[in-house]
C-alpha cells in the first residue's frame, strides 16, 4: 500500500491563497519524487524534468519552491524523520503491554512501514545512496530517533544503570536494526504469511539480543 496517494495535478489549482497554492505545489513536487523513487530509481537518477513532469508544473517552477535537487532530497529526509516520531508517539499513545513489549512495538513499526512505504523506502534506499548531502542528513535523523528514544527509555526507567551515551549508543543499534528490516518488510510478497512470521521473529530475536547485551554492559 503506498505511503502517499498522488495529489491532483499542481497545474490550475487557483483555489486557496498564495501560500495555500504554493505550499501545495511543493507538496506535489515531494509527492511526485517520492512516487518515482518507489520504481525502484535511487534519488540521484532523478532529474529535475522529470519530478516537474510527475508533479504537473513547468520545470522553472521548481526552484520557487527549492534550489536544488538536493534541496528536495533534504525535504524528503525531513519527512522520513517525522514519520519516525509519529511512530514513536503513536507507541507511547497505544501503549505496549508489557508482558511482550518488543514484539508489540515490531508490529506497531510494521504497520507503519507498510502505510508509509515511499517514505521508508526512500529513507532505507538513500542511507547508502549517492547523495553525501543526503546521507548524513539521514544519519542525523537517526540520530534525533534514537536521542528520543533514549529520553523515552529513561523515563520509563528502562536500563537505568546504562550511562546517557551508552544508553544513546543502544538506542542508535536499535534504529539502525528498525531501519535495516524495513527493506526486508517493504519486500515481503503478499500473501506469504509464513515468511511474515519468520520475519517477525528474527526482527524481535534481534531486538531481544541488543536489550540482553545492554542489560549485562559494564560502564569502563
């Protein structure tokens, strides 16, 4: 199910003022990158003419709304990293029980790859993709994910012996486990329960032994 469902055309949207249009028009032009990406193109393939031509304006129009293409790309990061503390939010909303929090919070991260699959898609195909720009804004992101977590598991008084940078150093291994599975749920085929299974697990094995090791790491 894709992340996002294509806007109308940008083109003779008169309705709304100003910043109303052109804020929509931007949003067309992220929309219209992101429904490329998800063919299966890496972000630096792209070229101006044809996210213009997807979002429905004139390629000059582009730059009222960005100066570059990597200028899009960070737009794009920037969506990826809300969408992750939406995640994190929803978490704490729901509230996992207890008694399987980990499996609980996998099922919640699933679902959430799955509605938003362009955004994450583009986020897990970009961590090693060509843009230098893109990559380290991706891992700042992942950074800010897992400073929240960390606050998070704080509070709740999770691992309460770990330090702040160790406890940020487990968050880190945690976010970059989610981001790992996420290519691996995205290319789940439909239908195949029990490689969904499967996948559910070994995702929860892998959580189970980082918040092990955790438990048993001695502060030098």
């Amino acid at each position: 199910m894709p992340a996002i469902k294509k806007a109308p055309r940008a083109e003779g949207e008169a309705s709304g003022t100003r910043g109303e249009r052109k804020e929509r028009t931007r949003l067309h032009l992220i929309e219209a990158a992101l429904v490329l990406l998800g063919q299966g193109r890496g972000f630096t393939s792209l070229s101006l003419r044809e996210i213009t031509r997807e979002a429905g304006i004139v390629p000059a129009a582009f730059y009222r709304h960005f100066r570059d293409l990597d200028e899009l790309g960070l737009a794009l990061v920037e969506m990826g990293g809300v969408t992750l503390r939406r995640l994190l939010r929803e978490a704490r909303r729901d509230g996992v029980p207890p008694t399987d929090m980990l499996r609980g919070s996998v099922l919640i991260y699933k679902r959430f790859v799955e509605e938003r699959s362009l955004v994450f898609r583009f986020i897990a195909g970009e961590r090693g993709g060509g843009s230098r720009v893109i990559r380290e804004a991706i891992r700042t992101e992942e950074s800010h994910f897992a400073s929240e977590m960390a606050q998070d598991l704080r509070a709740l008084g999770t691992l309460p012996d770990l330090s702040s940078s160790s406890l940020q150093m487990i968050c880190g291994l945690v976010v970059t486990t989610m981001l790992n599975a996420a290519s691996d749920i995205l290319d789940l085929p439909q239908g195949r329960s029990r490689q969904e299974t499967e996948l559910v697990e070994n995702f929860v094995r892998q959580l189970r032994l980082i918040f092990l090791g955790a438990r048993h790491w001695r502060e030098e």
